[in-house]
C-alpha cells in the first residue's frame, strides 16, 4: 500500500476573528476488519487511522475519533475560528501506531 | 486488482449476510461491539437527550455505502463557556454502530464538521452533541443505501 498522503486545503490568508473552514484528506484504505480475504476465507485484520487532530499554535482546536466505519481516503471537513497569525498541524494516527503530520501558515490582517 | 460489477455484488452480498448473521445468532460479535444504544447511553451516562439544535445531513438514498457524505451542525454561540464539546455519530445498522466522534472547541466557531462514511445496509444515522454545560442534543436520519459497503 502506498505511503499514506495528506491532503489539506486552508485558506491562505483571512480577517482577524473570521470563520474559516478547512478540508482534509489522507490517502488510506481503512481496512475495517470486516471484509474476508477471498482466497484464504480469513478476516483482514483491521487497520484504519483512528485519530485525527488538529492543532493552531500548539493548541488543539479540532480533534475526530474515527471508527471503521469512516470512508477509504478519510475525508474531514470542519470549521476554526482565526485569532492571529500562525500555523496549523494537522496529525493523524494510525492504527499501527505511524503518525503522519503536515502544516499550512495562515496570514491574519 | 481489478473488482468488476458482478465480484463486487457478490462480495457485498456476502458481507451482507455476515452481518444480518451476525446479528440475529453472533452473539460472540455482539458481546464485543456494543448497540447503537449502549454507545449513545455510555456517551450520555444515562442523561436525557433532548430533541432540536442538531442537525445532520445526509443523502436520503445512498447509491454506494461505501462512501456515504454525512453533515453535522449544532446550534451554539461557540464562546469559551457555552460550546459544543463533542459530537458523536452512531450508525445503527452497521456491524459495528460507532462511526466517529467530532471533539469541538471555542476556538471552532462554528461547530459544523462533515466526512464520509461506510454504510452496510439501509440503517438510521445518529448524531448525539454533548455541550459544555453537560446537556445532550440529537437528531435522527435514515439513508437507504443501495449497495452496502462494508465488506466489498
């Protein structure tokens, strides 16, 4: 399987105090641990990202627990609010304990 | 590997069986996967959960439940001591009911989140917001889902 790939859309710049909303996409085919090999007959064990979070200058702003019941290539959509200039870090966790991480910059004013 | 239209039925099929199996004699698979009920009582601990500020958004008919778009927003000012804390979404058809569960903060501003979703079979989606203040809002919606998507 190839290497899990984040993807997230922030806008680059936005007013003080405004609204703004961010999407986030990670390749991984989720494995639910529901679906039986075809060959053998025996369950596929499960392997999914479990966690996702989000973090704006260290603090976390927006966190999902996922279960196996989240699409292939997880896709999450939410809001935050903008106080200030910085960066946010995204994380996700895997089950197998990889974390795979990226950042976006956002400009206030 | 190339899945063509007649494996993937097939394959559905069986995942479908599993599950409706699983549900009426599996009572190994339902002694781990707790109900949709459990799970809503074990995030509520037992408290009243009251009806409206919820809302979720799904397609009324999924053509493919292996990614179902679901939509969640709860009415709230967002401020520091009057937010949504978490919301979680249950499916109550599905082999295993939790699907994901939104932590939200005053710094969200909007508590709105939306993802994508697995469905096995036509089912009720569940939405259960937990405020700040430690009261409890829900709203209910069911999808008709064409092709499961679970197994295959």
């Amino acid at each position: 399987m190839a290497k899990s790939k984040p993807r997230v859309k922030v806008p680059k710049t936005a007013d003080a105090g405004e609204i703004i909303t961010i999407k986030t996409l990670i390749s991984h085919q989720m494995e639910s641990g529901q679906r039986k090999d075809k060959k053998t007959g025996e369950l596929i064990p499960r392997k999914i990202i479990n966690n996702f979070k989000a973090a704006f200058n260290g603090t976390v702003v927006f966190e999902t627990v996922i279960e196996p019941a989240v699409s292939s290539n997880p896709y999450i959509q939410f809001k935050v609010k903008v106080p200030e200039s910085g960066e946010f870090k995204f994380t996700w966790t895997d089950d197998d304990g990889s974390v795979y991480e990226t950042a976006k910059k956002i400009k206030v004013g | 590997m190339e899945l063509n239209k007649r494996e993937f039925l097939t394959l559905s099929a069986g995942a479908l069986a599993f599950a409706s199996v699983a549900g009426t004699s599996g009572i190994a698979l339902a002694a781990v996967e707790p109900t949709a009920d459990e799970m809503i009582k074990a995030f509520t601990s037992g408290a009243a959960v009251g009806e409206g500020k919820v809302s979720l958004t799904t397609p009324e008919i999924a053509e493919n439940g292996n990614t179902v778009p679901v939509e969640v927003s709860v009415e709230s000012p967002m401020t520091a001591d009057n937010y949504v804390a978490e919301v979680m979404i249950v499916a109550d058809g599905n082999p295993n009911p939790g699907v994901a569960t939104f932590k939200f903060s005053a710094m969200s501003g909007e508590a709105e989140a939306s993802t994508r979703i697995r469905l096995a079979q036509t089912q009720n989606v569940i939405a259960v917001a937990k405020m700040s203040d430690g009261s409890f809002f829900m709203d209910k919606k069911a999808v008709k889902v064409t092709i499961g998507g679970c197994g295959g």
